[in-house]
C-alpha cells in the first residue's frame, strides 16, 4: 500500500555563500508561505546556527517535498 509523506525545506545562504538547508518531516497541511519566511528571518535574526561559511545571512529556498513510497514486499 503507498504511503505518502511531506518534508519542509528550507534553505540559507550563510556570509560565504554556501548553503545550508534545514528539513522537518510533516509539516501542518495549512502552513503558509508567510509563516515559513517569519521563521527563516526569525532564524536569521536570533543567529541560531553557525556554518562553515560563516553566519546565515539570507533566506534562497523553500519547498514542500511529497513523497510516495510503494512497498512492493512484505517478507512477514
């Protein structure tokens, strides 16, 4: 039986320019794009994570990933 899950991605540019991309399994069906940017500047703003490329610095991507798994075997 398939089974469907969804990832958030969001991802940073640090001081660099390298990236860093943060993923949460399952996020709320009703989340907007509005409440994931105030995260990502909240994130930036409170400098919560460090990268080899230095600080983060501004926000380059977000995306909801779906995706669908079809178990094909069952060894039980």
């Amino acid at each position: 039986m398939p089974t469907t899950t969804q990832t958030l991605r969001m991802v940073f540019r640090s001081q660099g320019g390298t990236s860093m991309t943060i993923s949460l399994d399952n996020p709320r069906t009703d989340l907007t794009a509005a409440e994931i940017e105030a995260v990502m500047d909240t994130i930036i703003a409170k400098n919560m994570f460090s990268t080899n490329g230095g600080d983060l610095a501004s926000k380059y991507d977000v995306k909801v990933i779906d995706k669908t798994t079809n178990d094909l075997y069952d060894p039980a």
